[in-house]
C-alpha cells in the first residue's frame, strides 16, 4: 500500500481518491477546509497547500504527489503561481511523482484536432499560464530535480461545463435553456471518471512520465448533440435550446466575475474544438466511458 497525496478535493481530486483507495491505496487529500470524500483508505488533512514546507512534510514517502486544484477561474493570477511552486518544491523534497490534472487551456485556439504534436501557443495570460506550469515542471523532470506527468481533458461531462452550469437545470426539469455559444459547431467533453482513472494509472508508469497524456475521450458532440443525448438517456422531454448572442455573455461579465472570465474561452465553442486520445488509448489500454452512460449517472437538478 503506497500513498498518494492529492491537492484539492473538487469533483477531479474526489473521483481521483476514491479511485485509488478503492484499489487499496493510501490516500491523504489536502485542503484549506479539510474536506474530501469519505473512505477508510482516505486521510483528510486541512492545511494550505502554498506552504512548500507544509506540503513537503505531508508528501513525503509518497508514491505521487497529484495536483488536482481548482482555484476560481478569477483568481488564477493569484492563486496559481504559489501553489505550482509549492507542488515542485515538494515533489523535489519528496521525489513523488507530480501528478498534474490540466485543461486544454494551452494550446490556445486551434485548426485541427488537439493531439500529442499539438503545441502549447496559447498567448493570452489567462491560458499561457497553465501552459507555463507545464513547462516549469517538464524543465525539472529534464534537469532531473523531479519526476512529473501530466493529463489533459477537454470540458468535463458531469461538473464545470456548459452541460453542469447551463443546461442540466432546465432540461431536467423540461425548460428552454440559454445557452451564450454556438450550438452546432462540434466539442470534446470528458468524462471526469476517465480522469481520474488516468491520473491513477501515469502517476505509476514510467512510460508516462516527462510528457503530457490526454484523456480518453469520446467523439465530439456539439452543444445540441450533448443535449439531445443528455434528454434521451434520462428519458427526458426534449431539448430547447436557444442560442444567445456573444454580447449576452459580454454583458454579463460587467456584472458576474465568472462571466467576465469566460469570455477568453469562447473560441473553443465558436470553432470546432477536438481532442484525439488515440495515443493515450493505445499505449495504456484504455477507452472512453460510453458517454450515455455518465449521463445517466450525472444527479438530477432541483427545480
């Protein structure tokens, strides 16, 4: 039984414990609150984790050291630079596998389909610099100071997407939802439980490590697509769906800081945007979770 010390306990961090300690893992979650799901292999530790002596003490005699943190999306230029550099102090102190969970966010807008020769060319601050803590972290796997991974997925299926924040409310409970994006043009979601197994898997594989992975993911779906699918595998009315214009969202990020943040992002859903985990599935055996089947799993929204 190895430990593993996750940092963050959002909906990545939880899937990620649980998938450990149900294989028989030691797991200690770090947090500012001390929260995290509950198992007898799960230890819950409330601490902050930018402390490079705190977290270095709790990660050593790790296997890995993962980095599963969510810091609100307006607060990333604060929040960001002192907890990467507190993970790659004790990643060197404890020579634990940093274990990064990532987005799409670095490689800025693309042509093609997102693949393992995609390069990191995000300019604009806000997605340049996840891009910069990956490339932190691979300049000290390549000095030899650490031993890192990384994997990236595109919107996530069950939680902090377009389908958890706008849609699943007012389709489960047959409403027309808005929607500030384009609803045909094709988008890779992902599963966050094919994360999690992801993250479990690299953290131990030699194979994975001084490189970025993207998660399994199953074909695109547009934004109408999504939620045909999301109504058929619930047994649910219908979609209705209506688009609103990109100065809706403009709007309201005069008054709404999570708004105001995802206005950067809006050219993933303006243009097709595609992740190709062809390499991922091969070289570790994996497949996508069917995506009827998160769906389903996915609780439903009150009223």
């Amino acid at each position: 039984m190895a430990l593993h010390v996750i940092v963050g306990a959002g909906p990545v961090g939880t899937a990620t414990a649980k998938v450990l300690a149900e294989r028989g893992e030691q797991v200690r979650v770090v947090t500012r609150s001390g929260s995290g799901p509950e198992h007898a292999n799960i230890e819950r530790v409330a601490t902050d984790a930018t402390d490079a002596d705190r977290l270095s003490a709790l990660a050593e005699g790790a296997a890995a050291l993962y980095n599963c943190a969510s810091p609100a999306y307006h607060q990333w230029f604060a929040d960001w630079p002192p907890l990467a550099a507190a993970l790659l102090t004790a990643a060197e102190r404890s020579g634990a596998v940093l274990t990064v969970a990532n987005n799409l966010y670095g490689y800025g807008p693309v042509t093609g389909p997102i693949g393992p020769d995609t390069p990191l060319a995000a300019t604009h601050p806000k997605l340049k610099l996840r891009a910069d803590m990956y490339r932190d972290a691979l300049a000290r796997h390549q000095a030899g100071r650490i031993r890192m991974t990384e994997v990236r997925a595109s919107d996530y299926i069950e939680a902090n997407s377009i389908l958890s924040y706008l849609l699943a409310k007012p389709l489960d409970n047959g409403k027309r939802a808005y929607v500030p994006a384009p609803l045909n043009v094709k988008h890779s979601w992902t599963a966050i439980a094919d994360v999690a197994r992801l993250l479990a898997l690299v953290s131990g594989d030699e194979r994975a490590w001084g490189q970025a992975w993207l998660v399994p993911t199953t074909a695109p779906l547009t934004v109408r697509e999504l939620s045909d699918r999301y109504v058929a595998a619930r047994g649910l009315k219908p979609a209705k769906l209506t688009q609103l214009p990109y100065a809706v969202l403009w709007g309201a990020g005069l008054f709404d800081k999570m708004s105001k943040e995802l206005r950067a992002t809006r050219y993933q859903f303006a243009k097709p945007f595609v992740l190709d985990s062809t390499l991922t599935e091969k070289t570790f055996g994996l497949a996508p979770t069917p995506i009827d089947d998160v769906l389903r799993t996915i609780p439903a929204s009150a009223a």
